[in-house]
C-alpha cells in the first residue's frame, strides 16, 4: 500500500488500521526471562517481608535487570521458577536475592555538613570515656572511613578510647569495605593532606589504587546487621548513629520502629545522622531535630 503525504501519522503508540482501531505498540525489546506484574508484586512483598525495603511501583526494570543474573546463575527459566526455589528452600540465595536488589551510592565525606558537626560533637565528648559510633549503612566503606578520618583528625594520636561499628546488610559491600582499596578516581576530592595521612598508593599491578592504612582501618569492626533483625549485635550506650540514605527505602512503619530500637541504644546526648531527603518527624517523641539532618533523643538539649 502506496503512503499518502495528506494522510495523518499514526498516533504515537500503535498503528491504526483500515478501520480506525489502533493496534498496540510491539515491544521495543525481547526479554530473556518471563516477568510479569505479579511475579514484580512478589519480589516486592518478599524484599519488604526480608529487609523491609518497600520497592517503588516503578521498579519493575530494575527488579528484572538485577535479578535476571540469579536466574542466569540458577539455570532457572522464569521468575516463577526463581521464586519458588527461593521461598521453598533459599537458604544462601536469600542473601543473594537481597543482595541483587540493595542500591549502593556513596562516597568519601557524602554530605560533607555532617562531619564538622561529628568533629564539635566529639571534641565535646573528650578522651575521658570510652566513645562508640555504629555506622549502620557502610556499603563500600567510603562513609566509615570518612566518620575514621575525622576521628583521627579531632584527637590525633588519642583514638584508642574510640571505636567504630560499620555495619551493612549487603555481604558484597562490607568485603569491599574491609579490604579498604579504592581505585584512584574515587579519591580524587580527597585533599593532598588526607590522601598523605590516611591512604597508600598502590604501585606495579595496583598503580592506579591506593588502600587505607591500616591504622585507621583498626578504629572499624565491620559486621552484616539487617536493621530488621531480633537483635543488632551493637552493644550500647552509642554516642553516634549514622543512619544514612538508608531510611528512604523503608515505608514510615519500618522507620519509627527501627528508630524506636535506636533510641534506648543511645547516650542521653546522642546525635542521630540522617540522609538529607529524610525526616523523622514522624518519630518526634523519640527524636528531635537539631537541624541540617541531625538528630537528638526528645527530651534532651
């Protein structure tokens, strides 16, 4: 059929037939898995009932992308059948499930406010006590070892009265975190002083990376703690919580009940670090905010 140049495009979407119906549009891809919208809906509920993390309606591609490599790895041929094995019998693959679907952006001194405000708390604190910060969303270790670093920057040669619990629910990140290797370009915000003090450059076969000292890397225990958990292996009273970018991924339930356990954890002159998208406002009988996304126990101050 010969195209007329007076007659109007088909409406974006589909083609319109002969007799004015419009056909829907062929997908632009072929997915390798079968993925249907309840198979989504079942990630959804099982990530929410394992880490408590509510998914957006709109992650179904990322859901697919992410989870399609488990499939690969299983020899399995639908989600379905992923699905099945893994609520019928897990075990490691739970910890894989959750792994493939866990975001990990950070980096070195992210939200750079925060940390001045770390320095001013703990110079306040002194050398006097034991002092104990939990860092419960590590991922690759760049926030730890900044929260390190400005330990070390406050008291100099007087850190041993301090120490850092780096926690995450991603087994993956904490290994990177431990090792405490960057790649170059991810340091290179870090000032000539502080990549001097706390960093070694790599040479031969690790030219282009540099590894955190080991002295500061001392002052960090790592350990997996699912903030959902009976119990969080964190022994308080803790000076510091940093809780992150973390709390964005939970509903309001979720969040008032993991900062309703953070609470009695804390030193009655505790500082709660939030991400700068959240706000516990929710939670005003248990904390207060002090402003620039920190936190204090209410009552207090």
């Amino acid at each position: 059929m010969a195209l007329d140049p007076k007659r109007p495009l088909p409406p974006v979407g589909g083609l319109r037939t002969e007799l004015g119906k419009v056909l829907p549009p062929r997908e632009s891809t072929m997915r390798e898995f079968p993925f249907s919208d309840a198979d989504f809906e079942r990630v959804r509920k099982l990530i929410y009932q394992h880490a408590g993390i509510s998914l957006s309606p709109v992650k179904k591609d990322m859901v697919y992308s992410r989870l399609a490599r488990r499939l690969r790895a299983l020899n399995k041929a639908s989600f379905s059948d992923y699905l099945d094995s893994l609520e019928r019998n897990g075990g490691d693959e739970w910890e894989r499930f959750v792994n493939s679907l866990t975001t990990n952006l950070t980096s070195f001194f992210r939200e750079p406010h925060h940390f001045p405000m770390l320095a001013e708390h703990l110079r306040k604190l002194g050398t006097k006590r034991p002092v104990k910060i939990w860092c419960s969303a590590a991922s690759t270790g760049e926030e730890p070892y900044s929260i390190a670093m400005t330990v070390a920057e406050t008291f100099g040669n007087e850190v041993s009265h301090v120490s850092i619990i780096a926690s995450d629910l991603d087994t993956n990140v904490l290994a990177t975190a431990q090792k405490g290797v960057y790649a170059m370009d991810r340091l290179e915000k870090m000032s000539p002083e502080r990549l001097r003090r706390f960093f070694l450059r790599g040479t031969g076969n690790q030219d282009g990376f540099a590894a955190v000292r080991p002295e500061l890397k001392r002052l960090i225990e790592f350990k997996r703690i699912n903030l959902l958990d009976a119990s969080y292996m964190v022994k308080g009273p803790i000076d510091v919580i940093f809780c992150r970018n973390v709390m964005i991924y939970f509903d309001k339930p979720t969040q008032y009940k993991i900062l309703s356990r953070f609470a009695p954890m804390m030193q009655p002159d505790g500082l709660l670090f939030a991400g700068h998208s959240e706000s516990f406002l929710h939670a005003a009988d248990l904390f207060k905010s002090l402003g620039k996304t920190v936190y204090a126990l209410s009552g207090t101050r």
